[in-house]
C-alpha cells in the first residue's frame, strides 16, 4: 500500500460517557446501597470492641505483625485460616446465586467499581453540572478561567475521595487513631504511605476516567456469567414487540401505527456505560436499571403503561408476544439452580458457623525432636524431647498444666524446671521445650514406641485439649 494511502486505524479513541441524572426507585435503592457501603468502608476501623486490657480495642482489624484477624468478637488464628477459604466459598456461591436470579445485579449496585463510579459522578455532576451542561464543557477547545475552574475544583475532589479510600484501607491493618496520628505527623511506616497512594491513584483514574472501560475491558465477570445464566433469569430489557415500530422511524413515515417508544434516547442518556438497551442484551450491561426510572418516568408524562423496559426474562418473550401474562416474578427466582446455590451456600455458612462455636479456646500443637530420639540418664530412665506450642485464645494470661493419659509411671516436665505447669500469656501461641521421662525397667512390654496422649488444661475454667504422639525407647 501507498504512503498516499495509509491503513486505516483499528484503535477507536474513548468517548466519554455524561450519564444524565435521573430519579426513580432503581435509582434510590443505588443511592441507599451507595451510602451503606461507603459508610462500613470509611467508618468500620473506627469502631471499637473492648477485648480486654492485652488485646487491641478495634473491632475489625487485620494484624498481620501477630498473625491474627479480629472481627467484633470472633478472633481468627492462622491455623483456623479455613474460616476464611469458607467465607470466600460463601462470596462465590453468593454471586452465582445473584447472577443466576438478576443477571449482572452485583455488577449495576453493589460492586465497588460500580459504587465509586457513582461517587465520582455524583462529584462530576456536582461541580459541572447535568449532562448537557458537562457535554458542552467537554466539547468547549477553550481553556477559559471557567473551565480551568470547574475541572480543577472536580480533580481535588476526586483526589480527596481517592485518598480518603487509600486511607481507609490503610486503618485496617493497624489501631487506626494511632496511625491516623503517624500520618499526619509523617511518622507512620512507608508501606502504609505507599498503599495510600496506590489506592488514591487507582481509586482516582478507575472512578474518575476509565469508569466503564474497566467493567468492559479489565473485569473478567460480564465474559464469565454466561455460565450463570439461563431463560429464566431476570435482566433488564426492553419490550421491543409494544416500543417498535418508534416514533419517526421509516415504519411508521410508511404508515404503520407507531410503537410506545418515542425515541426520546432518555434510556441512553442515563445509562453510565454509553449502550442503547433497545439493542437487546449486550455484555457492556451491568444492569443497573436507570433505563427502567428514565424509561417509566417518560411513559408516565406521555400517558402510556410503565414498563417498555423493565426486568424479564426470556421465557417471558413468546407469551408477553401472545398477549398472555407474563410468570410471576418470584418462579423465575425460586428455580432449581438457584435454590441449589441457595441450599449450598446455607450449607457452608452453617458449618462455619457450627465450627465457631464447638472451637476450643485453647489448643497445642506436638513435634518429637528426633535428634536425638531419645537419651537414657544416668539413673537409666529414659527421656524423649517435645517441641510444644500452647495456644491460649482468652484476653488474660492462664495457668496451663500438661499431663499424660495411661501409664502413672511416665511424668511430664517443661525445660528448665521441674514443674508440668506453665503460664500462657494472653492471645498468645507460647513455643515451649518438654520432656517425657519414664523410670528405668518401667516399660510394660518390650515396644521401643509407645502410644501416648498428652492433655493440656487450664487451671482456671478446666477447659482441655490433647494431642496424640509416641514415646521412643521404652524397650531398651
């Protein structure tokens, strides 16, 4: 090909989308669903829980320096790490479950791409004011003191957003009055002044510029939920078979009865990721519903039924084509699929919580030291090493004792006394070296190992604990 006739390019630059304000019940539950969100993300590390003079007061925190996770009362260990896996399960089954009922449900009301997105816009439209008023803005080549003005305020506000959510993650991982402290007086540790700034930069460009780019080109969701979906799911669609022919269309200039659309484009002009629902299902859909308030507002001022565009599924078609009602709502949710992620995520959250409750507050973990495997003293007894970590869960320090099961000849000892008791701090898993010692000719048969249970138990309450291990050398 020529220089005089070069390839044509295959990048299409964005176009930016004005999302026009809109009111309606969709649009109400997304702003309640906004403020909940956004309130239990800023505010939650601020919350405290009294767990005792020894452990930190902030009711959820993730102290990775001491390997735990506080919620409220619950205190996760990392050996108990599955109560996490479990929750993630339940997160899982939780959006198969949703996309399976409503399609992209999570996507147009609770995901934080969707719900940061909101803010900004909210700020955006704040600021700039109202589509119309952003899209002359935006198409306005002259940078004018007005301009400079509105787009300057916008980014400060922007920023301060993006920096209030870097800040609030920030507080979860460490007593957040006490850090706040550290990073206004520029004292804190430079991870956390790092993670805050990668948070503002990505909560700032995410929210502020790319918006619906990352719910179409970065998210992996709108390609995978498919899968979740059937005939009988609920999404948002519009009843083309009552709007078409529209309003102005060639159809209609030939003489056919017009449709109860208007081709008013308010459907498109609400919608924050640009598409025209009256296309049909398109992946760029997060089904958010706004088309629904704009749609339903404009049928009422020209006198026709709401629901050109609506939540249907599309079983739905052929009988709404026929003239026939419509299946109740609550038959599309209340199908097979769907009450088998309901019964499965029941299920997990039930054992989770089961194995909440019959945990114990203390435990210990055994290890014979095997070099040597045993040692015969001078007196001929003979004595095996342990190596064992005593965990105690309460919020003060208890007296522990360990202690065997079976044979009264075989005593315990901890290194460097000559007692079987020992003091556990609070929350604290405690590493202590002990010894197994039995009696010269004590063995009961000539097995060089024996089975043995050693039991740990606390002198306050008598709650208890054992592990199972062996004893070496008894047949010697």
């Amino acid at each position: 090909m020529s220089d005089s006739n070069p390839a044509p390019s295959l990048y299409a630059a964005r176009e930016p989308v004005f999302p026009k304000r809109v009111s309606g019940k969709f649009r109400n539950l997304k702003w309640i669903i906004m403020a909940v969100t956004l309130g239990i993300y800023y505010l939650t590390p601020w919350i405290r829980w009294d767990r005792g003079p020894s452990l930190p007061d902030q009711a959820v925190l993730l102290d990775l320096a001491n390997r735990r996770f506080y919620f409220f009362w619950i205190e996760i260990w990392p050996h108990e790490f599955y109560f996490v896996a479990g929750l993630l399960i339940m997160a899982g089954l939780g959006l198969f479950l949703f996309t399976s009922a409503l399609g992209r449900v999570w996507c147009g009301y609770a995901c934080p791409q969707t719900v940061w997105t909101d803010l900004y816009i909210l700020v955006e439209r704040w600021v700039e004011g109202d589509r119309n008023a952003r899209l002359r803005l935006h198409r306005q080549k002259k940078w004018d003191f007005r301009k400079f003005r509105l787009r300057a305020t916008k980014t400060i506000l922007w920023l301060l957003i993006g920096l209030a959510t870097g800040g609030a993650w920030v507080f979860y991982f460490a007593d957040a009055p006490t850090l706040l402290v550290d990073l206004v007086t520029l004292n804190a540790h430079p991870i956390a002044y790092t993670t805050m700034a990668v948070l503002t930069g990505t909560t700032f460009f995410f929210g502020g510029y790319a918006r619906e780019q990352i719910c179409i080109y970065a998210c992996p969701w709108p390609r995978i939920q498919a899968a979740m979906m059937d005939e009988d799911t609920l999404v948002v669609g519009y009843r083309d078979w009552r709007g078409e022919p529209r309003k102005a269309s060639e159809e209609v200039k030939a003489g056919e009865p017009q449709g109860d659309c208007i081709n008013c484009m308010a459907c498109v002009n609400v919608c924050p990721v640009g598409i025209d629902i009256r296309d049909g299902q398109q992946l760029e859909c997060i089904t958010c519903a706004l088309c629904i308030d704009a749609c339903d507002d404009i049928m009422e001022k020209i006198g026709k039924p709401r629901g050109l565009i609506d939540y249907m599924a599309v079983s739905d078609e052929t009988n709404e084509r026929a003239g026939k009602q419509p299946v109740d709502v609550w038959k599309h949710i209340l199908r097979p699929r769907t009450m088998l992620y309901t019964g499965l995520w029941t299920l997990v959250g039930v054992g989770l919580v089961f194995a909440l409750f019959i945990r114990s507050d203390i435990d210990l973990t055994v290890a014979p030291v095997r070099n040597p495997t045993y040692v015969t003293l001078s007196d001929g007894s003979i004595r095996n090493t342990y190596d064992v970590r005593l965990r105690n869960k309460h919020g003060e320090a208890r007296p522990f004792k360990l202690s065997l099961k079976g044979d009264p000849t075989m005593r315990v000892q901890i290194e460097g006394t000559p007692y079987d008791s020992v003091s556990v701090p609070a929350d604290t898993a405690l590493f202590q070296r002990v010894y197994i010692v039995t009696p010269k000719g004590a063995a009961a048969s000539n097995a060089k190992a024996t089975d043995v249970r050693i039991w740990v138990e606390d002198l306050t309450n008598g709650e208890r604990a054992h592990k199972d291990t062996t004893f070496n050398g008894r047949g010697n």
